[in-house]
C-alpha cells in the first residue's frame, strides 16, 4: 500500500511533498518562481513576502482530478523545455 506522504508534488525549492496546488497568474509566477515549476504553498506565500509590496489574492475553488493535475504540469513542464535548434 501506498504511503499518503509519498503521494502529491515535490516542492522544488524546499523539497517537501504537497497535494494542493495553487495556480497563480503568469507575471506574478514569473516573479516568484525563481525558474522552478512547481513550489508548495509555503514557498509560494513566503516568495510572494519577499516581494515586498501588498498583495491581496482571492482563492476560488476549482477541483481537479490527480490525473488532470498531473497532466497539467506534464504540459507546464514541457511548455518549459527549450526546443532543439
């Protein structure tokens, strides 16, 4: 049987392991990111500290199955990937 603390994403910044994923508008990632593709909760709002500046952020709530998730940083991180000249 699985371990449920092995399920979920690896945040690439603090390496811990997250089930909820937070989608955030493309500039504000660009500037949070630091080049990683997938963060956990805690480097997010800790990053989004670190900008400085007040920010007010609404959460809505859009469930997604793990598959789709998982799809969908599949095609993030192939989005990514520079092309071969």
């Amino acid at each position: 049987m699985t371990d449920p603390r092995d399920q979920g994403c690896l945040c690439q910044a603090c390496g811990d392991r997250y089930k909820v994923d937070l989608m955030l508008p493309d500039e504000l990632w660009a500037r949070i990111s630091g080049g990683k593709n997938l963060l956990c909760g805690r480097c997010i709002m800790t990053a989004m500290e670190g900008l400085g500046s007040f920010a007010a952020l609404f959460i809505r709530t859009e469930v997604e199955s793990a598959e789709e998730l998982r799809m969908r940083h599949i095609r993030r991180a192939l989005d990514d990937t520079p092309m071969p000249a």
